[in-house]
C-alpha cells in the first residue's frame, strides 16, 4: 500500500501500535517469569495491566475518528525487539545479570513506543483529531513513566548486583 496522506500514516502507524502493543500482551508475562528481582518482576506484571489499557485507548482513538479503521499490519520492529529480549532470557541464568539485561531489552521497547506514541500525537493534532491525541498523549506518559522506572530499578539495586 503506498501511503498517500497524514491520513493514511496516521492509520497504518496507528494499526502497526496496535499489533506492537498485542506483542507486549504475550511477551510481558514471559518477562515477569524470567525476572529474578521482585521489584523488576512486579514492574513488567503492572506494565501488562497499563498495554490492556493501551490497546482499549488505541481502539477509542480510531473509534473518535470518522471512518478510521485499525487494520492488521503487524509491526515487525516491535517483533525484533521482543525477540531480542528472548534471545537474551534465553542465553543467560536466572539472577542479576539476566534482569540488568531485561531492563536494557525493555527500555529499548520503551524508547521505541516513546517515539511512536510521540509521532501519533503530532499527527493526530496536525490532523485535527482532538480525542485521539488525548487518549494517545495520556499512553505516551506513560510509556516515559514505565521507561523511567525502569531506569530507577537498574540504578537502585540491579545493575550493581550484575556488576
């Protein structure tokens, strides 16, 4: 499909969040299991709780907006990232070392949705979408929030037990 119009970037980087944010549904479980340090491990089970919320503000953001659909465009970057972040659970033992890398493989997820989320609030003002832009403001906050608690966990405890 050749894009043609805000409009219609607008749509596909809305759908490609959508399939980003199903991802993280799956994979942040996996990450609360892999996760040794309680507080690490409690942190990604409540970021689950804040994606299921994500995902319903992204369905009233298209729902706000006449004749916007959310379509099945799977987002392959956020797919690397999760990946990744397997490959690492995978190749690493239960313990410091492995949540010190967790936090490295989810800030990368969190930067990534920091910057989409960034990029669909500019277009949803620039397009008139008053609603959608508040409802994908108030996930931008908080993907900045789950990113900067992230940083706090490594810097309190996680990374100097790796070390």
């Amino acid at each position: 499909m050749v894009i043609k119009s805000a409009n219609e970037l607008f749509v596909r980087l809305l759908s490609e969040t959508n399939s980003a944010e199903k991802q993280m549904t799956r994979a942040l479980p996996k990450m609360a299991r892999a996760a040794d340090d309680p507080k690490l491990s409690d942190a990604f089970k409540e970021h689950l709780e804040e994606t299921q919320g994500q995902l319903e503000r992204i369905e009233k953001a298209a729902d706000s907006i006449p004749d916007i659909r959310v379509k099945r465009i799977k987002s392959y970057a956020m797919e690397s990232l999760i990946e990744e972040g397997q490959e690492l659970i995978e190749s690493t033992e239960k313990g410091p070392v492995r949540d010190a890398g967790m936090i490295g493989a989810a800030q990368k997820v969190e930067h990534f949705e920091i910057a989409t989320y960034g990029t669909l609030c500019e277009l949803a003002e620039q397009l008139g979408y008053t609603e959608a832009k508040q409802l994908l403001a108030e996930t931008l906050k908080e993907e900045k929030a789950a990113d900067d608690k992230l940083s706090k966990l490594a810097k309190a405890d996680i990374n100097r037990k790796a070390g």
